[in-house]
C-alpha cells in the first residue's frame, strides 16, 4: 500500500480528521496523507521542543474549521506554521507558494493508519539525543529527498 495513494480498496472514503489540544480548531483531510517525516532542523526543534513530525498532501484536500482561533507565524519567507491561539498546539505547516500542505503528526486523530518513513535535516538535530537505530532513513539538508513534502525552513 502506498502511502500516496489517494484511497485503498479497505478505506475508500476514508477522511483523516485532527485538531489542537482544546478543540477549537479542527480540520479533515480528503486524500491519504504521505508517510511521516520526523524533522530535526532548529525551528521545529523549537515550535515543539523537541523534533518536529510531519505529514503532507495536496493543498486542496484540507478543510479547517475554527479558523477564528488559528493563527498564522511567518517562520521564514517560504511557509508559515499555524497554531491554535487559544491552546498554543502547532498543528500546520504551510509552503504558501506551492500545492501541498502539512499538519502536524501529533494533532492527528487516531487511528492514522500512517507510518514514519524518514528523518530529515539531520544535521541540525540536538546536541541532547542520538536518534536511535529505528532503521529509517536519514536525510541531510541538501538531499534532493527533502523538497517532497517536508518543513525546510533552517
């Protein structure tokens, strides 16, 4: 099963759905979400004190409600990253000049039916951890592989 496929024979209409800890923002997604990127770079070392884990789709899929208590940080001129304003939960990632989108692994409602498939920007992890032997890739900035669907803000 791929994780870009829109739908699988066992989920054809299947809608992810996920919001911040207090409930006031909410969203679904309409298409299968990619695999998850766990994101070691220095932004989201910070927005989530400790590594970042994302997943990515088409702009297109998502609908949010809520939206009065979503706001928007500029983290760099490329994307911006929403948070619920009430509860602080980081839930989006947003390359505004392109057409996928990224929410927030952990603000998710379970089940995902999702994998981790990869670390990138490896060398800005922490100085604090190791990542452990989880036999999963690990991408370094400058790996084509990064420009797929995952935060790069360094």
């Amino acid at each position: 099963m791929s994780d870009t496929a829109p739908h699988t024979a066992a989920e054809p209409n299947r809608v992810w759905t996920g919001g911040c800890l207090c409930g006031a923002v909410r969203y679904s997604i309409a298409t299968r979400p990619s695999a998850i990127s766990f994101c070691h770079c220095g932004q989201c070392r910070r927005l989530h004190s400790h590594v970042g884990a994302y997943t990515t789709f088409p702009r297109a899929a998502i609908t949010i409600t809520g939206t009065e208590s979503l706001g928007w940080y500029a983290s760099s001129e490329r994307a911006r990253r929403g948070f619920c304003t009430r509860c602080g939960t980081a839930l989006f990632w947003d390359p505004v000049s392109e057409p996928r989108f990224d929410v927030t692994a952990g603000s998710l409602d379970a089940p995902t039916g999702l994998h981790a498939d990869r670390h990138i920007w490896v060398e800005f992890k922490g100085d604090y951890y190791d990542i452990g032997d989880d036999g999963l890739p690990r991408l370094r900035s400058t790996d084509p592989a990064n420009a797929s669907g995952v935060p790069i803000d360094e």
